[in-house]
C-alpha cells in the first residue's frame, strides 16, 4: 500500500517540527542568558517550590540585616550620649570635691554653685537627645514626648518605661533604646542598701559616713534606726544609743554606748562611723535606700551650695551634705555605667548576628545556586546540538518541499 502525502501536510508537519526545535533553542538560549535552569515553575515542580521557600528565608534575612544597621545606629546614639552623661557626672563629683575644701569662703561655694547650675542644664539637654528622626533617645515609648522638664526639685520625666525593640534575627528582639528613668531616676540614694543623714538643726560636729552592710543574714531592708547623742558628766562624757524607729513605741537596740570618734557602730547588720564631737541631742537616721533623681541630687546640692557654713556645726553640716551628694553621684554613675554595658553588649552581638547572617546568605545563594543554576557547559553543548538539528530540519524541508512532479516535465 501506498501511502501518499498531501502538500499541506508536509508544510504543517515540516513547521511545526521546525516552530519545536525553535522553542527548545530559544529556551535553551534563555537559560544561558539568566543562568538559571528553572524558568517556569513547569521546568522543575518540586525545585521551584524549595527555592522559592528558600528566597523568602534569604529576603527575610536581608531585612533583618537591615533591622541590625537601623539598630546599631540608634546604640551607638545611645552609647555616645551615655559617654558625654558620664563626663558630665564625674566633672559634678570633681566640684563636689573642691566644695569640700576647708579654705573655700561663701563667695568661692557660691561660684561652684553657678557652675553647678550650669552643668544641670548641659545634663537635662543630655537627657533630652533627639534621636535624629524626630523622636527622643530616653523617652520610652512616648518617642515624640521630650523626656524630662526642669522643676525647682530637679527635673520631671515625662515619658514611660517602654524600650522601643527591633526584630535583628529570626530569634532576636532587641531593645535599641533606653528609659529616661532607668538612666537617671532609679538612682539609688547611700550606699544602695541603706542611708545614713544628719539630722537637721545638730549644733556638734559630728561628721557620719555612709557605711556599709557587713552580715546580710541580719540586715533588713526597710528598718529605720535613729542613732541619738548625749553629753553628760564632768568631765564631758560622749554615748549613743541605736533606736528602731520603725516600732511602735521605738525600742533601743544599742543603749547609752561610749562613743570613739571614727570607731565602728554596729548594729542590725550594718556598720557605719561619725567622726567629729557630737553635741548633746545631736542625731542621725538610717533608713532604706530610696530611688532619687539625679537631678533632685544636683538641685540639693547647689542649694547646700549656697546655705552658709559658718562654726562647726556649720561646716559639719555641710560636710554631711556634700558627702550624702557624692555618694548619690557615685550611684549615679555606676548606674549609667551599668546601662552603657548593656548597650555595648548588645552592640556587640549585633557584630556577631551579622557574621551569621551574612553566613546564611552564602548558605542560602548556594542553596539557590544548586536548585535553579545551570551547568553552562552542558547548556552550551546542547545548543550547539540544538541549531545543528535545526538547521538540518530547514535544509531537510527546504529539499522536501522543493520536489514535485513538475521539475520533470520539459
């Protein structure tokens, strides 16, 4: 049986094998183009779906290292206005010093009092750092809120507890600022644990120390003692008793001691020291240590500043003020320091999130790099193989197409 061919058969059949092989070498010359295996989600299913997993795991990446720029920047406002708050606190501990000096006359204290004045004002603007994007470093989540307003009794925070945080890894929330409060309000007063003042209106020279806690096991944190002196006899003999104030009726702890200027007075698991020469019915209390402002610790102290400190008495007092305030300015700056290394620590896992993320995008390239890359030398030798079958299919077709019956008739 013969079997015949219409010519429009052998036109359909010779263009659709030719429009074939064009679209396989134009694929193939795509591929090499873009580099990539997978053009369609057709070409490879189940790659597709992994490498498109895999490029939303790198984007997400890529923000977070984006988040950890934006977060660096805001720390590292933060620790640089934290350097400067320090500077600021250890130039008021140096006056409080110089107040302290026995040859320094009212006009001298009052002079230091203006500096003082002075430097409040250089921290308060500290305090108030704008963030550079139309917020405030240290006013929590009240961003637009400036932090702190100045009173007669220091200063005023305005803002809230809240530390603004940003996503930096896909585990990682970091907090990229800091509460006002935290920095200069949570400021413990004494040396922390508890306090030791001069009673207003002691007419000795009884000059106390801050102390210190010496048994935990018996210290207890929100007991008040009064520490009273008496001057009897002759010659004049100098005792104290210890009180517990917080009971009621108050009850001696410590009764009718013999007092040594500069010896330790103990009691309830703390020890402390009053040099000097009490007066009759002089006394001091000891209570808790209490959150206090940096600011209320500068106001008072440019308020003692500019009291007189006329006799003994007098200068005895104001050595009890200037103490009292340098202790509160030590805490002061432990606690700023204490906030800096926070921010430094955070600062530095930054440095270490971006050496992993910047390993995962490697990861995750070559990840991509497997499931949808070419292999250039193959893809090169199959369009080579590729234009010589189709230029043999159009030389093929032209011949096929060219012969009939009519080229034999003379």
């Amino acid at each position: 049986m013969t079997l015949r061919l219409s010519t429009a058969s052998i036109y359909a059949t010779g263009t659709n094998q030719i429009n074939t092989l064009q679209g396989q070498m134009a694929k193939t010359q795509m591929q090499l183009s873009t580099n990539k295996r997978i053009l369609t989600a057709a070409d490879d299913p189940i790659a597709s779906a992994r490498a498109l997993e895999v490029t939303q795991s790198q984007s997400m990446n890529t923000q977070f290292g984006t988040n950890r720029t934006n977060a660096k920047s805001s720390l590292s406002l933060v620790d640089k206005t934290l350097q400067d708050v320090s500077t600021q606190i250890q130039d008021i501990q140096t006056l409080i010093v110089n107040a302290g000096n026995a040859g320094y006359t009212t006009s001298d204290r009052q002079a230091l009092a203006t500096e003082l004045e002075g430097r409040l004002s250089d921290l308060l603007g500290l305090a108030n750092t704008a963030d550079g994007t139309g917020g405030y470093l240290f006013s929590g989540y009240k961003s637009t809120t400036q932090p702190f307003t100045q009173t007669p009794e220091g200063a005023t925070y305005q803002g809230d507890q809240g530390q603004r945080s940003l996503q930096v890894g896909s585990a990682r929330k970091m907090a990229t600022s800091e509460s006002g409060s935290a920095i200069f309000e949570a400021i413990k007063t004494g040396n922390g644990k508890f306090q030791a003042l001069a009673a207003d209106g002691n007419k000795g020279a009884g000059i106390i120390s801050p102390g210190s806690v010496v048994d935990a096991s018996q210290f207890n944190g929100s007991t008040n003692y009064a520490i009273s002196f008496k001057v009897a006899g002759e010659p004049a003999v100098t005792t104290y008793t210890v009180t517990d104030t917080t009971q009621d009726p108050p009850a001696a702890v410590l009764e009718d001691q013999p007092y040594t200027a500069g010896a330790s007075i103990t009691f309830g698991g703390m020890s402390l020291d009053v040099k000097g020469a009490p007066a009759d019915g002089d006394s001091f209390t000891v209570e808790p240590s209490q959150s206090q402002s940096v600011f209320s610790t500068i106001t008072d102290l440019i308020s003692t500043l500019r009291m007189p400190a006329d006799g003994s008495s007098g200068k005895a007092d104001l050595a009890n003020r200037l103490s009292e305030a340098s202790q509160n300015m030590k805490n002061a700056l432990d606690n700023v320091l204490t906030v800096q290394a926070s921010v430094g620590a955070r600062m530095k896992e930054i440095d270490a999130l971006d050496s992993t993320g910047d390993d995962l995008n490697i990861q995750y390239q070559s990840t991509l790099e497997d499931l949808t890359g070419l292999d250039m030398v193959k893809a090169i030798s199959l369009f080579s193989q590729q234009q010589t079958t189709l230029q043999a299919a159009q030389v093929s077709f032209k011949t096929l197409s060219g012969l009939s019956l009519f080229n034999y008739i003379s």
